[in-house]
C-alpha cells in the first residue's frame, strides 16, 4: 500500500496553537533547531529531541524562510540504519491526537535529488515520499496531518529509507484532540484506523489556519483555498458564475466539542449562481483501493435566503447521489451544518464531488477528505520489551536501526537481522527469528529473552559476548540456537532441555559444570550439538567426565557437603590452635625469662638464705648445748 500525503505548500507563516480545556497538551518540535524559541504567533517551538539517530542541517536557501523551524531540519543518513524515529511522550498516554508534519528539501544536502522514504505512526504506514518531489514542495515544503488513536506513553514516528537514501524532516506538532472527534459511521472504531488528511479547503478564501495565518484552529488544522480544486470549466459550462459571499454576521454552532470546527470556516463560502442553478464540482487526488470520509460544511449566509426551500441542491460523489441538501430547512440561516460521508474501495485515484443545483444556486463552506488507513499489526507488548531489553544488553549498533516497533510496519521490513510473522488469530506480530551473527556485538544476552515465547532461531555468533546463558531462553518452540564463538559463562541450563532445539552450537566459550543429558541427546536423535573448546563441560561424549563433586551446575550436592564438612574441620583446626597457643598456655606456662633486675634479685636472696643456714649449724656445733634464741613478738 503507497500512500501519498496531502501537499499543502508552506506560505512561509509559522504554526501557532492554544488549546482550551480539558485537551491542553500540545508539543511543537523544531526539528533540527539547537534551541528553543518562540514564532511571530506566540508559539512555543522546542529545540530538536527525542530523535534516535541522525544529523542536523539548514535549507540551501534560507533566506527564503521567515522563520527558524522552517530553516532547520533533521535527516537520516544511511549509517544511522534504515529507520529511525522520534518517540514523542504524551500527557496522558491515551487518548485521541493529532499529528502535523513540515518537510522540506531545498537540496540541504546539494545532490539535487529529493529522497525517497516512508514514515509510519505507531507502526502504520501513513506517508510516502518519492523522488522526484514536485519543485514547489521541494523548494518550499509541505504540511501532512492526520488523527491518530494513542494509548502509550510515547508516540512512535518512524522514517524508513528506500534504497539509501537519507528520510528528512523539518518539523512535527502533536496536539491532543476531543476522543469523539470526526465520529462517524464505520465497521471499526477510532481506534483500529487513522485519518490521514488528502484535501481539507474552506471556501472563498485563501489558504489559512495554523502555519499560514493566525486564525485560530482548537485542532490546529489548516485550511487551503478551494480554488485548487474547483473544477472551473466544468462548474462554468452552462453559463453559471462561481461567486464568493462572506457572512454580515456570526455564524452559530461553531468551534463546540467534539470536532470544535472554527468560526472562520463559516464565514465564507462559494455559490454557482446561473440559469438552471449552476454546478460546483471538486476534484481531490487520491489513492485507490482505501476508504475515504468526506467531512461538508455548510452555512446559509446569504441573506437573501429566509426560508426553507430557497436553496435546495443533491450531492454527488463519483456520480452517485449520495445526499439532498436544504441548509435553512434544516438549521436555519448562519448556523453551522456539517456532515459526513464514506466513499468505500474506491477504485480511480480521482475523487469527484459535485453539488448539482435543484432549486437556486448550490452553496459551499468547506470540504474536508481523509484516508481511512487500517491501524497495522504491532508486534506483541511483551516482546516489544524484550527486543528492546536486548538492544540494549546486546549493545546492538545504530547502523541496525533498530528503532519503534521491532516487526511494524508490516510493509517494511522487521529490525535488521530480525524476522516476524503474525499471531494466529492475527491480532499482533510475533519475532519468530534473531539472527546477529558476527556483528560486533560486546554485552550480554538479557534475561527478558524469556519473553520471545515464540522464537524459533537465535544465533548470536561469533561476537564478544559474555555473562551466562539465560535459562528463560528454553522455548517450546526453540528450534535452532547458535552461541558459538563468544565469551559466555557459567554453566548450561536445564531449561534448554525443554525447548524443541535441533541445532545447539555452543562451542567455543567458556562454559563450566556437566552437560544435561537430554540436552547432549540432540545429536543422538538426528540433530547436531557442538560442546567443543569449553575447558569446564564435562559428562557426556567427547568431553571429560566430571569428578564426583561436579554437577549439572557446577558442584554436585555431595561436593558441596563435603567441602562444608572439609571447612568446618578445617576452622575448628584453626580454632583449638589458637585456644591452645592463646589461651591455654597463657594460664598454665610461666616460665618466661624475667628482667634481669628481678633475676639479680633473686640471686641475692638465695645467697642470704644459704649464709644464714650456715650461721646457724656454726652456732650449733660451737654451743652444743645452748640454744637458738628466738624473739618474741608479743
């Protein structure tokens, strides 16, 4: 599906937006712009942010721009991957918006040659860009816009390079919108398609509206002259004038919930006055094999028209009769009437809209013309988190791209070296295959690959990967896995064993402990495993057997008791060594060497002890019969 976005050719006049309670969030991104500024209008512009890769430039010519988000811009090199994206936050994450894109060319780059590229919201493929842009879109820019149901807290704008070249962008308006606006009679809801703007005009005017005036457009719409698809031939054939009125008073029933249309849309319109009534016929461009909502505005401002009846014209869409229109029987004069229609598989790129008189001349306000797009498959919650837990574990390069929805647009294809396919009751996109062999990659395989509950193929090969091997990474549907020649550690998981592995290449790491069994049995039932040059495996052929404390996981549960046991003994050891050396001892063993003061001492007494010994046996043998005296203390 190509689907070609709405031009509207910037008048060089800035956007400028205030919303009004309760819908107030609104960011204005200069894209490329270093800094953060404020336009002629009062609207605030932020410097450029939330981008995932690329480079900044200016417009060859600025001097033609009026004001700084029209000279900057920010572009995608091929070196920065295939897509790239901003994520925009939202506030509140849910909730219906409205998104309004500038791109420009102006040979930024001075090759001459406007580039070729898609851009997709929220995994929907909403525009496409080919070379050779119009010049006047190239040189000058063009506005697209569209509304968009959103329930996360960012909103995804992704560019997809054709070929190589570089997707450009100049600026980007998100805007919260009424969740009931443009409700219409449809088989899906709001939020299962999106509103991609293929023509929106008010009548009798120029171009204005956010980015070409300063009128005011609660949505931030803006509004081109009818005259770029009036029909003038045709409308003029039977002598009929095309006129423009405007009103002499204010119209009623404008700029009110849900779709908030402004006062000014009302305010003029265009007639085909002539003998017989007169024709008015539009043409808008289209794409085929889409649905398509036209949105009508009317308002009897012509004052001349006081009664039901007066006016009275039929509505034909690519020939048929699809409506009767009596503005005043129906809402009276200078009141607001609007209403929709669904042009279904349309198969021209032309749709026509003529306003065939019955009764006076047919009256136009404003015309509006939207693509119904399908809201495409997104790739499953749960895995989004996982690709993006491994593009980051994975340290995975930005040249990959590996930016949005990993498996979104269904049109582009998956994240480089990723490969999706569609849930069986169709309702999300499942990674079904991750092929990264020999890409560098440097980190480590995160555990949130337990969330791809429906890969198939792994090969992370040939890379510098370390840490362990996840044991979430055992799917039932796992089927091929190939880890060879990395740095892996730790030992293999029993969970492997669950999965459906065919092929097993786990060689070349630096694995440890015993190998399972119903692992190692791949090879035996027809399959081919690879255990090699992992100097830690053992228990199974070809490999060394593991000792008696080793195990599935290193050591066994016997070797871990008995190193406890060997421990406890050899603390206890440890322990009666000191109490014996410390303790013990210190009570029982005094004989220390002593000072040599206290050691001379000693000597001394026993001297006097000996001589008074000797004393006495003189006195004994002398005195033989007297006696020792002794004294008394008393």
């Amino acid at each position: 599906m190509s689907i070609l976005p709405l031009f509207l050719l910037l008048s060089l006049i800035p956007s400028s937006f205030s919303l009004i309670y309760p819908f107030n969030y609104t960011l204005h991104i200069d894209c490329g712009g270093p800094v953060n500024s404020t336009d002629a209008f009062h609207t605030n512009w932020l410097s450029d942010r939330f981008y995932s890769g690329g480079a900044t430039s200016v417009v060859s010519e600025p001097l033609r721009f009026s004001h700084q988000q029209e000279k900057t811009l920010r572009y995608f090199p091929i070196s920065s991957g295939k897509k790239n994206c901003y994520s925009i936050p939202t506030d509140p994450p849910a909730g219906r918006y409205f998104l309004r894109t500038f791109t420009v060319y102006d040979n930024f780059d001075g090759k001459a040659h406007s580039p070729s590229f898609d851009v997709s919201v929220e995994g929907t493929l909403v525009f496409s860009w080919r070379s050779p842009w119009p010049e006047s879109v190239s040189r000058s820019g063009a506005y697209s816009d569209l509304f968009f149901y959103h329930n996360d807290s960012a909103v995804d704008v992704c560019f997809y390079s054709i070929a190589t070249d570089p997707p450009v962008i100049g600026s980007l308006e998100l805007t919260q919108i009424d969740p009931n606006a443009y409700n219409f009679n449809y088989t899906k809801n709001s939020s299962n398609y999106i509103l991609v703007n293929y023509g929106r005009f008010s009548s009798g005017s120029d171009q204005w509206g956010p980015g070409f005036s300063n009128d005011t457009d609660f949505f931030s719409r803006s509004w081109q002259s009818d005259a770029e698809f009036l029909l003038q031939m045709v409308s003029t054939t039977n002598g009929a004038k095309i006129k423009s009125i405007s009103a002499t008073k204010p119209v009623d029933k404008v700029e009110i919930s849900p779709n908030y249309f402004p006062g000014k849309l009302y305010h003029t319109a265009t007639m085909a006055e002539g003998n017989g009534g007169g024709v008015l016929e539009y043409e808008l461009p289209v794409d085929a094999k889409l649905d398509y909502l036209l949105w009508f505005h009317f308002a009897e401002i012509d004052v001349s028209v006081t009664k039901p009846g007066q006016r009275v014209f039929d509505v034909v869409v690519n020939g048929e009769k699809v409506k009767r229109v009596d503005i005043f029987n129906e809402v009276g004069g200078f009141t607001a009437y609007y209403w929709s229609y669904v042009v279904k598989n349309l198969s021209s790129t032309t749709l026509i809209v003529k306003l065939d008189s019955v009764v006076g001349a047919p009256i136009i306000c404003g015309l509006e013309n939207y693509a119904i797009v399908p809201v495409d498959l997104k790739t499953f919650p749960d895995q989004v988190i996982a690709m993006k837990a491994l593009k980051e574990s994975l340290r995975v390069p930005d040249r990959m791209g590996w930016n949005g929805d990993p498996c979104a647009p269904t049109t582009w294809d998956a994240w480089e070296g990723v490969a999706c396919h569609p849930a069986k009751d169709e309702s999300a996109l499942l990674v079904s295959q991750i092929d990264l062999g020999s890409q560098g990659l440097k980190g480590f395989i995160s555990d949130k690959i337990g969330l791809l509950t429906n890969l198939v193929s792994l090969n992370l090969s040939s890379n510098s990967l370390g840490g362990e091997i996840p044991s979430g990474l055992g799917q039932k549907s796992l089927v091929k896995l190939d880890l060879s020649d990395n740095k892996l550690t730790g030992y293999i998981p029993d969970t492997l064993t669950s999965s459906s592995l065919q092929l097993v290449l786990l060689n070349n790491n630096l694995l440890e402990g015993q190998v399972p069994e119903e692992l190692y049995s791949v090879g035996v039932h027809g399959g081919t495993i690879d255990l090699s040059a992992n100097k830690g495996l053992c228990g199974v052929p070809s490999l060394p057997d593991c000792s008696l404390l080793w195990g599935k996981h290193g050591l066994s549960t016997g070797g871990k008791v008995a190193i406890g046991i060997s421990s406890l003994i050899v603390f206890s050891s440890l322990l009666f060594g000191i109490y014996y050396c410390v303790i013990w001892r210190r009570r029982n063993d005094y004989d220390f060497g002593l000072p040599h003061e206290l050691t001379a001492l000693a000597a001394k007494r026993n001297r006097y002890h000996r001589q008074k010994s000797l004393m006495a046996l003189e006195m004994e043998s002398q005195h033989a019969k007297g006696f020792i005296p002794t004294y008394n203390v008393s």
